[in-house]
C-alpha cells in the first residue's frame, strides 16, 4: 500500500500482509516524525477452503509438539550470565560498583557493548562516555543495569527468523522497541515499575526464537487459516501447533531465571485480561501493540493483535499518548541502532 505523509508528502510503500484489516493505525513518519493517521479499507478474504483438522494435527499430536519444542528450548543460547550476574549484583543494596566491574571484566564483549550504547544520542552522551565506571557515574546504575541487558542480549534477539519472515535484526528491534515504550509507559504512571517493564518488553517475544522452524515447516498452512478469517496470528498458532509464542516464552523465562512478575507479563502480553490484572502485562501489552503499529521489525504477524480495550483505562493512558509513546519508541531505536551492531 502507498502511504504518504500529509506534513512532508514522503512516500512510504508497506506490503499489504503488514496491514491489518478495518483497522486506523497511525505512526510516525520517520522523515519529520508527524503522525501518519491511515484508515484502512477492507481487503477481500481470499476463497479458500478451511483446512481440514487432518491437516491442522498433521504429524505430531499439540501435546507432543510442544514437548518436542520444549526440548528445544534447551538447546537455545542462555542468558548470558555476565547480565544474569550483573542483574543479581545491582539488585543487592549492599553491593558495590566494584563487585559489577569485575563480573563485567569477564565479559569484554558485553563491556564494550554497553560503552557503545553509553556513547549513542539516545543517551546524550555521544563520546563522553570512556569506562564502565564512567557510564555508572553519569546514567546511574538503574541505567547501567539497563545497557548491560541491551548488551547481553543483542546477539540472541539479532537472529533472523523466516517462519516469522523477520530479517536478521528485526526481533531485537521490535523487542528494543517494546523495552523503551514499556519503561515510558511505566515512568509516566508507574515508575517503581519502570526497570521491570524495561527487561520484560525487550524478552516478550523470545518464545518465537523456539517456534520459528515450526512455523516455517507449516508457512503454508497458516497463510490458508489466516486468510479464512483467524483474527490473530496468535489464534493461528494455538489452532495448528496448540499453544502460542507466549506460552514458550514463559518456558524460557523459568530456564533463565527471571522473576516471576516478569514472567507473568512476558506469558500474557497478548491477553492482559488472564494476568489476574497484572499492571506490568498491561504495560508490556500496550507498548508491544503501539511497536507493531510503529512497524518497527515487524514480521509475518504484524499488525494482527489488537490493543486490549481495558488497558488505556488499566493504565490511565489517554488516546494522545499513544502518538507520544510511538515517536519516544521509534527515536530510541534509531538511536541505539545506529550505534550498535548486531552479533
């Protein structure tokens, strides 16, 4: 589709499978950061016919495909202990930047990471920024803590995946994204949350890194559901492999030792409601759909979930922040990105 900004008259061209449909979105214009408001028209529903419940329970049984995924889960990269460390370091009063130092010293590669995106304009730092101990002395811990996860986790989110049809770099942007919208979201109305929204919006998708072969063997299939009116690619997911990139998030989460009010929100950040009214799911659920609208990495799934009606009101957000929220997450993305290459 052919999308041009009213305010510079930019032309923009967006593949169609990115659109939803009978959907307004808006988004930033990355030329001159106006809003681009879109009201879509409804496409046709291609004629095809639903595929046959021999073909959605084609070779292994929901059960038994997600312990074979499970198993998989094993397989996939850790969470590089330098950040587990570092995390567990910051999170004791009693610790000293001394003691971060030399877990850090251990990890050079993260290090040199973290002075990177220390460096970048999204921290107004460009070039100031020479030591580890300098960072701490000028963000602060609670942003040092932040980078050293950024840093940490670069290279696993980095991967391309083609079940989802996300290129190398796509992931970790849409998650950066997710990170920076979750943590202004929560210093706007829930500030102690705002560390913890941070970590859970950059790890909400890593359940597709597990998914993402079984989505590619069944590509075809779940062109067929979605076309035949699935409201979700989410739907799609639990209708053919019977379980969603949620649920092995979660899985992921506990083989990372994360905290479980992360976990919670990282399970249901596409169904906030099951979060027993979990604040930080709402948070993490609001800004992963203002990133999709952003279409920030955005993949094969994109612009298929919508925003739970009850959030703005979870949330006290008005309408208007949603546009404050979209350009704060596409700046901080340009801005880390153009700083720091992926592994």
């Amino acid at each position: 589709m052919r999308i041009e900004c009213s305010n510079c008259n930019k032309i923009y061209n967006i593949p169609d499978e990115r659109l939803p449909d009978k959907e307004r979105i808006a988004f930033p214009c990355p030329a001159c950061k106006a809003v681009i408001a879109v009201d879509l028209i409804p496409r046709p529903v291609p004629d095809a016919t639903p595929p046959s419940e021999d073909q959605l329970n084609e070779n292994l049984s929901g059960y038994q495909l997600k312990q074979k995924i499970l198993k998989t889960v094993q397989d996939l990269p850790p969470m590089p202990q330098t950040v587990l460390k570092a995390r567990e370091i910051m999170a004791d009063a009693n610790s000293s930047f001394e003691e971060l130092a030399g877990v850090l010293q251990m990890d050079q590669a993260i290090a040199a990471k973290v002075i990177r995106i220390a460096n970048s304009a999204y921290y107004g730092l460009r070039g100031k920024v020479s030591s580890m101990q300098h960072a701490a002395v000028l963000l602060g811990l609670k942003t040092l803590e932040e980078l050293i996860t950024v840093a940490g986790t670069g290279g696993l989110l980095g991967k391309e995946l083609e079940g989802y049809e996300q290129n190398t770099g796509d992931l970790w942007q849409h998650s950066l994204g997710v990170a920076f919208g979750s943590k202004v979201i929560a210093t706007m109305k829930f500030p102690a949350l705002a560390e913890d929204a941070f970590t859970a919006g950059l790890l909400h998708d890593t359940g597709k890194l597990a998914l993402d072969p079984y989505i590619l063997e069944r590509k075809d299939l779940f062109r067929q559901v979605l076309s035949n009116g699935c409201k979700s690619f989410l739907h799609a997911e639990k209708q053919i492999l019977g379980f969603d990139h949620s649920e092995i998030a979660s899985e992921i989460c506990r083989k990372w030792n994360i905290p479980q009010q992360l976990t919670t929100a990282i399970r249901y950040h596409h169904t906030p409601s099951l979060s027993q009214d979990s604040i930080l799911t709402y948070i993490v659920h609001t800004a992963d759909v203002i990133a999709i609208m952003s279409g920030i990495g955005t993949g094969m799934d994109g612009m298929r979930y919508s925003m739970d009606e009850k959030a703005f009101e979870v949330l006290g957000l008005q309408k208007d922040d949603t546009s404050i929220i979209m350009i704060e997450i596409v700046e901080a993305v340009r801005k880390i990105t153009d700083e720091m290459a992926l592994s």
